[in-house]
C-alpha cells in the first residue's frame, strides 16, 4: 500500500542487521511464499512442477543453478518455502562482512 515506507523500513531492518550481525530480514514472509504458491498450484494438487519453481527463484532473482532436483520433480509447498528461504539467506550471505 505505502511502497515507499516499506523500502525505508526495510533498508533500516538490513542496516540493523549488518550493524549488529544478526540475521537479515526476509522481504518475503510466508504469507507471500504461500500466495505466491497458491498461484502456481492453479489445479490445487499440492505441488508444482520444476519449470514453475524455476520461474519463482527466478521471478525472486534467484538463481536456479544447481538445484537438486530431478527435471520431472514435483515441489510440495513446504519444500517451495524451504528452499526459497534458505536461497533468500544465501543471497544475503554477500552482504554480510
């Protein structure tokens, strides 16, 4: 609703965190992962295929190098906001120092 005060908010948060060394703040939350999984799921199966979680990360900037998946895998919604967390992490990791 208010993009602008999200953005200071969110720079505040990523400073607080490089400054004290604590984690860095997700600027996806789950409720965004699940939303965000529910419109891939458009048949409500419970899953989505690799193609559609290649286009989430990459969606998300993301990379979708070396993921250990099968072509033909399917992605559960816990899995999807698992692995989507722990890349968010990972892309923050090079700002950490």
């Amino acid at each position: 609703e208010r993009p602008r005060e999200f953005l200071i908010h969110a720079l505040e948060r990523m400073k607080f965190a490089k400054l004290t060394d604590v984690e860095y703040p997700y600027l996806v939350d789950e409720s965004n992962l699940d939303a965000m999984f529910e419109m891939l799921d458009t048949a409500s199966q419970g899953y989505i295929t690799l193609v559609q979680y290649k286009g989430a990360l990459k969606t998300l900037g993301l990379s979708t190098q070396d993921l250990p998946y099968e072509e033909d895998a399917t992605i559960t919604l816990e899995t999807f906001k698992k692995e989507v967390k722990k890349l968010l992490q990972e892309s923050w990791a090079i700002y950490q120092s």
